[in-house]
C-alpha cells in the first residue's frame, strides 16, 4: 500500500481500481532500486507519470531527472542530444555540448518512446546500460556515468525486434523489470474519480462544477482511446465551456479533432470494410484536415512523426496530396 508519506509526494495519482493499487505497490517495491524499468502501455495511459513517481520515491530523488522523447527528434539529432558533442563534431557545432545522459548523472533518465531510437543509437545506448559509459559524438573521451534509465513505449518491441527494427540484446537489457498500464478502458472505476480531480484542477475563483448522473454516463460510456491525457483535455474544454457552474454538455466531446476523426470513422458500418480500411480513412482525413502538416497530423493521432511517415508509405497517400479525390469511405 502507498504509504501516507508517498501519497505527498505523488498526490496526483488518482485511483480506484485493485489492478492500479497493486501496480503502485510494485513501483514502491521497485523505485528504491536502481533496476531499469521498462513501462508499456497505449497512448496517454500515464507512463511518464509513472516514470516521475519511480524517481521521485527513489533514492535519486534529490538529483537530476532529466525527460527525452525520442519520437520527437530525428536521427541527425538523437545522438548529440543523448550523449552530447564536442566542439566541430559536425556543421554547427561551435561548442561543446554536454548530453542528457551526463547531466542525468547521478539521477535518473527518462526515454519516452524508447522504440523510435534509431539502430544506430541503440547499440550505444546498451553499452551505457551495461558499462555505464559513452564518448560524446565527435569524442574521445570515454565519460563515467551513474544512472539509472526508465523506458517507456507504446509500442510492442518484440514485434519491433522480429522486424529488426530494435536490437534484441537492448530490448532483453530494457525489460529487467516492466510495469504494464493497462488502458483507461480496462478500469472505469477511475474515469469518474479521475474527471473529478481534473474539475477541481482546472476550476478557477473558487468555483465548483458538478457532474450530473448524465454527464457521468457518457463519460462511461466513451470508450477513450486517447486514455487518460483525452480525458483531462475533454474536462478542461468541459470547463471552459461551463457556465453557471453546469456542464455544457454539447462541448463535451466537440471540438477535440483525434475524438471527432475517430468517432467519425469508426461509426462507418459497412461490413465489408477491413480494419485497414478504416485505419486508411482515418489518416487521410487527419491529413487533409491538417493540410498535410505532418506534425500536426501526428500530434492529433497521437503517434510519432517517424510512424506517421511509414503508414504514410505503407496505405502510398501521398498519391491524393494534390488535391485528389479520397478513395476512401466518407465518414
């Protein structure tokens, strides 16, 4: 059980169900080690909350936590920001830059979307986690470290290792220990408490909105497949568009694209239509909303830019960028 003291400290879980409550008594046994943790689970689920929780009732507590998402850097810069350069390392470099891993030191790394490293940083980042050592890009020094590395992905590695797309010597090194969050789906004992705390998050003056018996039902009847994070945005525009302390319940699921795409396509009810078909129907109309701004596109699906590209390749939408008529179901 979180003892009285933790909750303190991490005051902004929030939970009801026994499968969160064992899970939170697994990451107080583990967070005074210094063992890798792996955390897997979809999208907004609460992985870097987890991962804040692990360090802060760690005894690094008091020293660096330093946050990398990986899917948001590309290749050429991956590298230089995991490890740091030397000076004219490469276009650009003026001066020596030290990296997260070594201002980590002491501390605790946290890499998000650890399966979009490129293989060609993997192997580099296993030695850091066996040797505990690296040479800045550009470098020859060999730089000692003392950290501890948290993972987290939303996405099955060893899929990724069967398609040689992750090292299968670095997944093993990653998975000493794994904490699986399950979806907000799976514990709707927590959507009605979790909404709750978001009101009184995002209230302001002092004012109180309270949730009626129907606006409890729909929020247990969606199904929330952006999880957590889409919950707190649904409740923050709830609130703005609250008035005289009600819920406006025609803002509650408007105005959110990933909601209003993801409704849209999957009330389609053809029979005939494959989950590749609507996976299809669905980016194209995120990107022709978006005008083909790709980081748009990704951060309304919630998936990384790389990802976004590779579908992008696989379903070849490029062919109705100009303008072309969608080949697709209209949703």
């Amino acid at each position: 059980m979180i003892t009285s003291d933790r909750k303190k400290i991490i005051p902004e879980f929030v939970t009801e169900t026994e499968i969160m409550k064992k899970l939170l008594q697994e990451v107080e046994i583990l967070a005074p080690t210094d063992a890798t943790v792996l955390i897997m689970g979809e999208t907004g689920v609460g992985k870097d909350v987890i991962a804040t929780m692990i360090h802060r009732i760690s005894k690094r507590s008091n020293k660096p936590f330093m946050r990398m998402n990986c899917a948001e850097l590309n290749e050429g810069v991956i590298e230089s920001e995991l490890f740091g350069h030397e000076r004219g390392a490469f276009t650009g470099a003026v001066t020596r830059k030290r990296g997260r891993l070594e201002i980590a030191d002491k501390g605790t790394l946290f890499l998000d979307e650890v399966g979009d490293i490129p293989l060609s940083t993997q192997k580099k980042l296993l030695r850091v986690l066996e040797q505990q050592e690296f040479e800045r890009v550009g470098g020859t020094e060999t730089i000692k470290i003392d950290v501890r590395v948290i993972a987290a992905t939303n996405r099955s590695l060893a899929l990724l290792v069967n398609h040689n797309e992750f090292r299968r010597d670095l997944f093993y090194r990653l998975n000493t220990i794994i904490i699986k969050l399950p979806p907000l789906r799976d514990r709707k004992k927590d959507i009605i408490p979790i909404s709750e705390h978001f009101l009184r998050e995002f209230s302001h003056n002092g004012s109180t909105i309270k949730m009626t018996k129907k606006i409890k039902d729909m929020l247990l009847s969606y199904t929330w497949p952006g999880n957590v994070r889409e919950l707190r945005s649904t409740i923050e525009r709830i609130v703005i568009y609250s008035r005289n302390g009600g819920i406006n319940t025609e803002k509650l699921f408007r105005n959110c694209d990933l909601i209003e795409e993801v409704d849209a396509t999957f009330s389609i009810e053809s029979p005939s239509l494959t989950l590749e078909d609507v996976e299809k129907s669905l980016l194209l109309k995120v990107l022709e909303n978006a005008m083909w701004n790709i980081q748009h596109s990704a951060r309304v699906l919630k998936i990384s830019r790389t990802t976004l590209y590779e579908k992008i390749k696989r379903y070849k939408l490029e062919s109705f960028k100009q303008g072309s008529k969608s080949p697709y179901p209209k949703a």
